[in-house]
C-alpha cells in the first residue's frame, strides 16, 4: 500500500518556465513533509520542508504548496534551469513521533533548452 | 560534496564473502540510517540508530548487520549475500530522530 505517491514519473519544462511536481499522500496522520532532489549516481539532497502547521513554504526559487484536506502538496520550481534536472522524491512522516519517511517513486524532472 | 561519506563507491562480492559498508559523518548528527534503494525505485529503510542505539530494524534479514561504533560511524557488516541485495546502500544522517536527513553518494552493491 503506497502512502506517498506520485503519479507522474516524468516531467519536462522549458528552461525559465516553472516545474511543478506533484505529490499525493493517504495517511492523514502524516504532519511533516520534506522534497528530496537526487541526481544519477549521488544520494538524495534535502531540498525543502514543510509541517502540516502551515500551507506554504518557500526557500529561493523552491516554494512548497500543502494543502490538507485534499491531502496534497505541491514543489514549484521558478524558473527552471539546467541543473534542475534530476529525480524528485516527496516523503512524508509522522514528526517528533517517528523518525521513518515515507519516500514516493519519485519524478524525473527534464529541464529542456 | 556531501557532507555524509560512504566507502567504498562500488563492491562486488561473492555470496560466500564477508566485507563491510561504512558511513562517516562530522555534523554532529545524533541519528544515522541506513537505506536500500533499488533502480527505480525509492529508498527503503533498513536500520535507525539514534545515540549509537538501534532503534529501528525494518525486519532485515540477518545477514545484513549494522554497527554504530560511535556517534559519527556507522557500519553495515555483509555475510552471504544473495544475488537479490545487489543495489544501491545508502547512508544517511539528521540532527535528531526528526529532522531532515541528509544522505551520502551511497555505495553500488553487486553480488555474484
């Protein structure tokens, strides 16, 4: 049973437009959430959190969207650039209860030129 | 760079091999994972350590068996690994049990 999920495996955006990846969870128990970027042959980076307590999160070009009652959220990339090329993991966990994310398969983000 | 480093990069054992995974980090980090990421796939936990205790084992086979000689190594010790545990370790660590973790480049296991 998949608890985080995301249901795009692939993206492509024009280099300057905005990457929006999406991701979708069932566990309404989940009060943390945290974006992963990884590239090919690295490990995950940690991009960008965000606790059930609020519904927008931003940090540089990455802003990250929750929305609660549809059990939702969103990373939104702007503009995109090359680099931003990689595959993106949405996780989830249930904070300061459990130290286990929950990873989803994850997108693979095409920024094209 | 990242801050969390994983040797070796590569191994290729038999299944009759013992050899071991290290993870090293300097962060001052309290908690230390491991993970099991196949192609394609997310990563899944295998071990937590938390103040150099296990505190979480997602039912690994036995064969797998962590070590966490202080707070900033950490081991998985390998014996009679079967073709299947071919993939991708990775090591991670967090401040706390609750906060953001931060992975290494991982080691790409092969097992013959």
């Amino acid at each position: 049973d998949q608890q985080v999920k995301q249901n795009s495996p692939s993206l492509s955006v024009q280099e300057g437009r905005i990457s929006i990846l999406n991701c979708d969870y069932t566990n309404s128990m989940f009060d943390y959430f945290l974006w992963y970027k990884k590239y090919p042959a690295e490990g995950p980076t940690f991009l960008i959190s965000i606790s059930s307590i609020k519904d927008k999160n931003e940090d540089g070009r990455f802003t990250v969207f929750l929305n609660k009652s549809a059990k939702h959220l969103s990373l939104h990339i702007v503009p995109s650039q090359p680099g931003d090329s990689a595959v993106y993991f949405c996780a989830a966990n249930y904070m300061n209860r459990d130290d286990k994310i929950i990873f989803g398969k994850g997108t693979r983000l095409h920024i094209l030129p | 760079d990242t801050e969390v480093t994983q040797t070796p990069k590569h191994l290729v054992m038999g299944m009759t091999n013992k050899k071991s995974l290290k993870c090293e980090q300097h962060m001052g980090h309290r908690a230390m994972y491991w993970y099991k990421q196949k192609a394609k796939k997310p990563p899944e936990l295998m071990f937590v350590y938390s103040y150099e205790k296990l505190s979480i084992n997602e039912s690994v086979p036995s064969r797998f068996s962590p070590e966490c000689p202080n707070s900033s190594l950490l081991n998985l010790h390998l014996h009679a690994l079967q073709p299947e545990d071919s993939a991708l370790y990775l090591c991670a660590s967090s401040q706390d049990r609750f906060g953001p973790q931060h992975f290494g480049d991982g080691t790409r296991l092969s097992i013959l």
